[in-house]
C-alpha cells in the first residue's frame, strides 16, 4: 500500500479464522480485498494463543505423560523428570507455524493485499493503517468492512501479571518454567482444558471457580462426570470459591481464598474469559457501540448498526467457536455483496471442550428439556461395553442421547471420553436432518468402532420407553 488513499471493495480487519475466510469469500467472488492484521502472523487467536496450540499441547500432555496407555496396559506411567518445558511446547510450536503458512498462502493464492499494522478508522469508510514497522500511517478506504479483530484474556484488578509466574490465557505458552504446582483461576472452558493438560504431567493442579458446577452449558450429568474425572486425574475442583488476594513471594505465589484456605504455588493462571478486542479501532469516530465487555452487535446479516460495516468471530460474543466465526464471516460476505450462496449459519452446531477426558455435545440437555417442558427419554451406552472402547483402553467413556419421547425426535447428544469431539458429528447430521434414534438402529457402524455405541444408546433409550409404557399400564 501507498501513502495515497487506496480503494477496495472489502477491507478485512482482522486475520483470524473469521477475517482469513472472510476475505477469500469475497476474493474468491472476484472483490478487491484488503486485509489487515496487526500483528506478524495470520491466523489470530485461533492458530496463535488458542484453539490449536492448547489442542496440540493437549496431544503432547498425553504423550509426555503416557496417560492414554494406562488404561491399555494397566502401567503407572509417570512424566519423565528430564522433561523441559521447551520438549512440551515443541510440537505446538511447529503445528502453529505449519498452519501459518496454510492460511499465507490461501490469502496469497487469492490475490488479497495484505498489510500488518493497526487499523484504526477515522471515518465510516476510512481507516489508518499505523505499519507494524513503524512509519508513516496509509490510509485505506472500502466500500464494505469486515470487523474481525477477536478478543483479549480479561485481565481483572489486582492481578499481578507483571510477575513473571502469573500468566494469562495467552501468555501460558510463554512460560519458560515447567512449574511443580499451578493454580487455575476460571474453571470455563480454557481453565478446564489447561487445568487436566497440566495435571496429566503431574502438576499438582487446583482449579478455583465461583460457580456451583462445571461448564454450566453442558449436559449435568456429563458435567459432575468431568468433575470426577478431574478429580482422579488430580486437580482440586474448588468451586463455590473465589481469590481475595494475590500475594507474589521470593519462591513463590500465595493465593488467598474467599473463605480462609491459602495455597502456595510455583504458577498461577488467570482464565477469567475475554474481551472484544476493540479498543484502539477508533470506533468512537464512526458512532459504532460496543458493550462493556467490547464487543459488536450484530444482526442477523452480521450487520452493525451502520449498514457497509459488518463483524464477525469472538468480537461479537458467543459462540466465539473458530468453526463459527468462519461460517459467520461467509455468509456477511455473501449479503453484502449480494452472492446468493451461504445465507446463513446452521443454527444446530457442536461444541467441544478439549479436557482429558474429551467432551461434546449438541441440541438440548435434560436440563435445558425440563426448562422448555419437553417430554423427552434418554439413552446411555458405555465405552466399557463397546469393543473399541475395551481396545484403547478407555472404559469410562459415554454416548448419552435426549430424545422426545412421543416420536423418538433426537434433540441432543453428549459424549464424553475419547474422540468425543469427533463422535458428536455423527449426532450432528440425524439432528440435522430431523431424525430419530431409529437411525441409529437402521445404520451398519464398523466393528469394533465407537461410533457403535451410538446403536446401543438408541437401544437403551427405546427400553426406557418401553420400562415407561409398562409402569403406566
């Protein structure tokens, strides 16, 4: 770009899973695009800090600590002492700069002018950009404008991040010290994920949350089973408990609690959630509000309030899912410049939370059927009596479907344990598609497989029915 004003059809700030696909809809329909990201690399929180770091130390966790072979081979393993921390981060640190260069060049094969520096606007169709180079801002002027700038870790009062032991969700992968003990703060979905990744390799980990449950959102009885899950992978689940006071000393960190405990620990990391990363964007110039955790509103068109301006990804708040943000991003592309392709988002979609063990869902919970009154039956099938669950060694696994009683409707799925997050797709195409649990029964799965315990969950439910039919005879 030139110091002189230049013109697009589409500038895209942002280059994250929503500005990356964003800007390709709009390319691949022949749109001049400009994208503009602030920092060295593409790929935002999604490839950098986030989803595929933490899943790939996930992976390395149960490599390093052998977790997955317990089960198979009835042996305590143990981390080995000689593990350093760069040996943790060093298979993160390659997938992340693999996938770099996978969305470098998709911006590149699309001819997408692209800039790194910080984009600010100054006008409804007019933004600076301050190069991250240093020099003299460009100005860049669209017709339309895709805000995808992500989020940032909420960094509450009277956390010391300036020590070096206290991390955010961020900055944990720039730890340069394998700590002996950790404290989590924030038992969402980060604070799990990170807290039974770290206590897979012999962390003493505690986990502090102010709730009354894990993850509200999931399925309760898949909930307390992720609760005991941790537990026996060792992390203290404190819930109904928050901190008082962070005392940072000369060996280590004292983190005092609401209701009187201390704990003395090597590291602490503080995942209390994120924030729309708004702030330096100059919205106050174009009269484009934000709420008071910085995020967008948006229609259903993935429109502002000022209609040539559209956002999409975390900085419109939930899901703030990487696989949503693209489709969210897609389709605002295709409205505002009229494709007649992807209209709109699937309004039935997964989610997955990355602990030890896994856990997936889709649809409707029982809690969230007796909220809307729904006559609804369940049926539940182990791993423990599925072969391939037996073959891998994971016998506390579970498939649990909710379906209306009446008809045999599916309405939600839950899975928890081994390829959960991949299992749950299979629930995802019958709800889809308005199905029953008859089409489980109907379906042939490989043998052995886990996909097979789909089957014998859809049995299990057809027996509650029947239990149900007899007792009111």
């Amino acid at each position: 770009m030139t110091d002189a004003p230049s013109r697009y059809d589409l500038v895209v700030i942002g280059g994250g899973p929503a500005g990356e696909k964003g800007a390709a809809q709009a390319a691949y329909f022949g749109k001049r695009v400009a994208l503009i990201e602030a920092t060295p690399h593409l790929g935002g929180a999604g490839v950098n800090t986030g989803t595929i770091p933490s899943k790939t130390l996930r992976e390395s966790a149960l490599y390093f600590s052998g977790l997955r072979q317990r089960g198979l081979y009835g042996i305590d393993y143990s981390l080995k002492d000689d593990v350093e921390v760069q040996d943790f981060l060093y298979r993160e640190q390659e997938v992340v700069r693999s996938l770099r260069e996978v969305i470098r060049q998709n911006v590149e094969r699309h001819r997408i002018d692209l800039t790194h520096g910080r984009a600010r606007f100054v006008d409804p169709h007019t933004v600076t950009v301050a190069p991250a180079a240093g020099g003299a801002p460009a100005t860049v002027q669209g017709d339309v404008f895709l805000v995808a700038t992500g989020s940032v870790p909420s960094r509450g009062k009277g956390i010391p991040f300036e020590d070096a032991r206290v991390y955010d969700s961020d900055e944990i992968l720039d730890m340069q010290k394998m700590p002996r003990s950790m404290v989590v703060v924030g038992a969402g979905v980060i604070g799990c994920e990170y807290a039974t990744m770290f206590a897979a390799l012999g962390i003493r980990v505690t986990l502090i949350d102010g709730r009354d449950r894990l993850l509200s959102f999931l399925d309760g009885e898949l909930s307390e089973s992720l609760r005991m899950r941790m537990s026996l992978l060792g992390v203290d689940v404190r819930l109904n408990e928050s901190v008082a006071a962070y005392v940072p000393g000369s060996t280590s960190v004292k983190v005092d609690l609401r209701h009187g405990a201390a704990l003395e620990v090597d590291s602490v990391l503080v995942a209390a959630g994120r924030l729309g990363n708004t702030a330096a964007l100059g919205l106050e110039n174009i009269d484009l509000p934000v709420s008071d955790r910085g995020q967008i509103a948006v229609n259903e068109h993935y429109q502002t309030a000022i209609s040539h301006v559209y956002a999409a990804g975390d900085v419109i708040g939930f899901p703030a899912l990487a696989a949503t943000s693209m489709e969210q991003a897609r389709v605002a592309m295709v409205h505002a410049f009229d494709l007649k392709y992807k209209t709109r988002v699937a309004p039935i979609f997964p989610l997955c939370v990355y602990t030890i063990p896994e856990v997936a869902m889709v649809g409707e919970t029982e809690e969230s059927c007796r909220e809307k009154r729904i006559d609804y039956g369940v049926g539940r099938s182990s791993y423990r009596i599925n072969a391939r669950g037996q073959i891998i060694g994971d016998l506390t696994g579970q498939v649990k479907l909710v379906f209306r009683a009446d008809d045999k409707r599916l309405l939600g799925a839950h899975v928890i344990g081994e390829s959960a997050s991949e299992l749950i797709h299979v629930a995802l195409m019958v709800l889809q598609f308005d199905g029953t649990i008859d089409a489980f029964i109907s379906a042939v799965f490989n043998y052995p497989t886990l996909g097979e315990a789909y089957k014998y969950a859809a049995y299990d439910g057809l027996g509650a029915l029947a239990k149900r039919a007899s007792a009111k005879q």
